[in-house]
C-alpha cells in the first residue's frame, strides 16, 4: 500500500514536471513572438520618425523662408504707408 503511494505520488510529481516543462516551453516562445513584434514595431516606428523629421526639417524652412517673404512685405508696406501719411500732413484740406 505504501508504495502504490509513492508509485502514484512519483506519478503525480513527474506529470507535474512534464506540465511545467510544456508551460515554460509555451511561455518561452510567446515571449520571443512578442518580442519579435516589439522589434518589428520598434524599426517601424524608427522609419515614421525619421520620414516625419525630414518633412518636418522641410516645413521648418519653408516656413521660415515664407515668413521672411512677408516681413520683406510688411516693411515694404509700411515704408509706403508713411509716406503717404507724410505726404497726406502736408497737402492742403477742403472743408
């Protein structure tokens, strides 16, 4: 009787064993899986980076080279507007 005990605990400890050993074989390879995908996503997001920096290092400079065009335009403007004013001061006006 006692060894149909050990025999059955033996049993149960070695069914056990094989449980675990399948579970960590699982658990191993759904880990590389996810780090296979972070990885993937990883290189992924690298590229949306680099190509967004470009275009934005692009933007950058057409937009500064558009903002220097206006103030050109505004000081332009506003050479022309005061001369006009001044010259609005000094011609005579009807009442």
């Amino acid at each position: 009787m006692a060894e149909a005990l050990d025999d059955d605990f033996k049993a149960e400890m070695l069914d056990f064993k094989a449980q675990m050993l399948r579970f960590v074989k699982v658990t191993e390879q759904k880990f590389d899986g996810l780090a296979s995908d972070v990885r993937d996503n990883s290189f992924r997001i690298d590229k949306v980076e680099q190509k967004l920096g470009q275009r934005i290092d692009d933007l950058d400079r057409k937009l500064s080279a558009k903002l220097d065009q206006v103030a050109e335009k505004v000081v332009d403007h506003e050479k022309r507007l005061r001369s006009i004013e001044s010259d609005a001061t000094t011609s005579p006006t009807i009442n």
